[in-house]
C-alpha cells in the first residue's frame, strides 16, 4: 500500500513540524479508508453446497424406554422407516473434530440475563460479561456468548440471545422528557446458521434389526447376573447437504443474517443510546479475508474426513460420493436430487447404483441470471450462468455400480472431466473457496489504493 502513497515534500516557508502533521494527517485518512474497507465492505454474495453420500451404522439413538434403545427414524408416505442422524449431531460431529484439529474455541455458554455497560471504554468481549449466574436452572435458556471472533462456534453455526440488559451510562432524555441516567434497556440479538446442515437419512429402508447386549463379562466377575439390554441397529448408505453462505462467514455486517430487537420488538430503537450502540458494537465484529478464508477451508478439510463417535464405536463418515460446487446463490441445488437405486447384483452380490438422471438433468438445464453495476460506466449488466461450469463430482471407484460417462451430460460436452474422486472433487471446491476471498481481498486494496493516489493529490 505504501507504494501508491507520493512522500510529501516540505512547502518554502513551511516547518518540518507543519511538514510532519500534514504527512500524520494524510496517514490518518488513508487508515480510515482501510477500516472502511474491512468493516464496511460486505462481499458479494456467494453460496457453497455439497451433498454427501456415506455409509455409516446406527448413527443416532433418540430417548427410547428402559433398556430399549431407538434409533431416530422418519417414517415415508409407504410406511418404509428411514433412521435418520440429526441435523444437530451432524454439527456437533463436525464441531468437535474442528476443536480436535484446528484448536476451534467453544463458545462461552451462560443462561440468558446479562448486563452491559454502554460506556466508551467497554473492552470488545462485551457480550461475554455476566449479570447473574443465580438464574441458572430456573427457567433460563443456555446461550452462546462468545463473540464471531472469538469462537468458531458463533461464527459458523449461529446463536440466539435474548434478555440482554444494556445499561446507558450516558445521560438521555425519556419519553416524558425528564433526564434519565444509567437506564436499563432490553435487547435481542440473532445470527442465523451461515453453515447450514440437513438431516442424513438412509438411503436403504430400516429393517427391524436389533442387536441384545449384556455385562455378562463384568457380571461374571462377582458372579452375578448380568444386565440385558436391547439396541436397534442399521447400517446403510446415508445422504447429507451442507450448505455455507460464505459472504456471511466472519462478519455481523449482513442485516437479515444478524437482526437485533429492542425491548421485545415494541420500542423505537432509535431513542435509546444504549441499543444504538451496543448495535453498532455488534456490527462491528468480524475477522480478516484471511481469517474467514482459513475457517471454510477447515470446514471442508474436516468434511472430507468427517467421523463420529458413537457408544464405543468410531464411524466413518468420509465422502463415497460428492456432489456441489461454489455459486453466485445460495440454493442447495442437489438436496432432493440423488438417488441410490438398490440394485442386486445375483444373491451374494450387492452395489448400489446413483441415478445418473436426476443429476444430469439438473445440470444441463438449470442456469441463474447474476445482475450486476458495469464498474466503466456504472450501466446495469446482466450475465447467466450455468451451474454445470461451477460443479465437480467425486466418485469412490468400486463401491457404486456406476462410471464417469453416467454423468455425461450431452455427446458433445465434456462435463465427465469434472468427475474424479471425492478428494480431488474437495479440493476442487476449495480452489474456488480461496478465489472467492482473495478477489475480494485484491477489490478492496484496489479501493484502498485509489483512495490513498486520490487523497495525495489532493493534498499537493
């Protein structure tokens, strides 16, 4: 940046003190440029989406009842029974192997009802201070504290916080016009999900197995009788969507991801101080280019060796077959789109084949329109894209009955190059995670740069 900036050059009659303020002067504006540029700027949006074939055994067991374990299961319009791993223990498989690998921080968890101070010198973990633990237990909501820079946690998966006292040290005027000091307000803060993680259900039905389990070895020690109890159990292909909107990864900054409430939704929040600033704090947290960058790569690093561990068990949930890409929007275009067709091949023989034609379809036929500001002549443009251009596939070679031309879309395209394996279809994904960013990056010192030239001549 500083090779864009001209050195001042000392004015006839002008002091070197003059000489130095001026140089600060210039110093000061082009830093405020930067910040603008980093805490103002939201990038362009962009929407990641995969979806994962993998095959796993009883994933997820629900309450049950006395020694009976159940697993979580959805029942179709047919009566089949699908077991079903949740959405929430997809994010805390993943979660946890981030803190293993990559050292994620938590978040700090508390129950709702804290107090902050609207002052100037509130230290920018603000949101982490507690009023009360007292209220723990009674009829309090456990929440997530820690602010999107601190935590992993808050930035990729979201969080909800309510009854957050803020108390205005700052003088203000009431309805009734009366000065009013250190008043209590009330807010609400709420990011939604920027990682956003569907169900796995099985692709082959639930078939009533159950596996019977006693202590009989550690029973036979005192002998005496052993316990016994009941476990259903299933093994199948399972099928998952993860969808990331990367422009929100890091940043407080998008309005309809992030909303604030103040006192319940019922109160203007532009008379209160307090809530204003407390929101503009809130805005203001987000990390570097970098940072956000570093995160999402992490995330598909553990996606592609993704495992859970479950009732002394270790499953592999590692892709077998992938499917998705990066694209200027955020829609999970493969959710409902891969099928498994069960076919047997003889009695000792079983390989399961992905219908080719749901996908081909999709990929030959669905196209978007970007709209967008000519940057010459700041005319409206408009362009369409294909997802098929932005889409790679990864196949697990010998587990599915299927070949790499299956996913051709046409005789004259060559779409078939963009299946290889699942590793290859990851890395893939991530090549255009890092060209997302680091474009957005090289837009914004652009900027920066044009800024600093312009203010130098402006200042000569």
């Amino acid at each position: 940046m500083s090779d864009s900036i001209e050195e001042e050059t000392a004015i006839p009659g002008q002091t070197q003190t003059e000489t130095k303020s001026a140089e600060e002067n210039k110093r000061e504006q082009i830093d405020t440029i930067t910040n603008k540029a980093q805490t103002l700027h939201l990038l362009k949006p962009k929407g990641l989406t995969l979806t994962i074939l993998f095959q796993g055994s009883s994933l997820n067991y629900g309450e049950g009842f006395g020694n009976y374990s159940e697993l979580k299961k959805l029942n179709r319009y047919n009566g089949v029974l699908y077991s079903v791993s949740s959405r929430q223990s997809m994010r805390y498989s993943i979660f946890v192997q981030g803190v293993k690998e990559f050292g994620w921080e938590p978040s700090l968890v508390r129950p709702a009802g804290r107090e902050i101070s609207s002052n100037e010198n509130n230290d920018t973990e603000g949101r982490d201070t507690i009023n009360d633990d007292s209220s723990f237990g009674k009829k309090s909501v456990t929440q997530l504290l820690s602010t999107i820079v601190a935590s992993p946690e808050t930035d990729l998966f979201g969080y909800f916080d309510t009854n957050i006292q803020i108390t205005d040290s700052e003088e203000t005027a009431n309805s009734a016009g009366k000065s009013e000091k250190n008043k209590t307000v009330e807010a609400t803060v709420s990011r939604t999900s920027v990682v956003r993680i569907s169900p796995a259900i099985s692709m082959e039905p639930y078939q009533g197995d159950t596996e019977m389990l006693t202590n009989k070895f550690q029973g036979d020690k005192i002998q005496a009788q052993p316990n016994i109890a009941t476990s259903e159990i299933h093994q199948s292909i399972y099928c998952y969507t993860i969808s990331i909107d990367l422009h929100r990864v890091g940043t407080e900054q998008d309005e309809i991801g992030t909303r604030m409430s103040f006192g319940g939704g019922k109160d203007n929040p532009n008379n209160s101080k307090a809530f204003q600033k407390f929101q503009n704090y809130i805005r203001s947290q987000q990390i570097s280019y970098d940072e956000r960058k570093k995160r999402v790569l992490q995330l598909l690093d553990i996606i592609g060796r993704l495992y859970r561990d479950i009732r002394g068990r270790r499953e592999d949930l590692k892709p077998l077959f992938i499917v998705g890409g990066v694209y200027d929007v955020c829609n999970p275009f493969f959710l409902n789109v891969v099928k498994i067709d069960n076919n047997k091949l003889g009695k000792k023989d079983f390989q399961p084949r992905i219908k080719p034609e749901p996908l081909v379809q999709l990929l030959k036929d669905t196209s978007y329109t970007i709209y967008g500001i000519d940057k010459n002549d700041k005319k409206a443009t408009t362009s369409s894209k294909n997802i098929r251009d932005e889409t790679f596939i990864g196949i697990r070679d010998g587990f599915f009955n299927n070949m790499k031309d299956d996913f051709n879309i046409s005789d004259q395209d060559n779409f078939f190059g963009n299946v290889a394996s699942p590793e290859v279809a990851i890395s893939k994904v991530k090549q255009m995670v890092e060209r997302y960013y680091n474009i957005e990056l090289a837009e914004d010192y652009n900027m920066i740069n044009n800024n600093a030239i312009t203010t130098t001549n402006s200042s000569t």
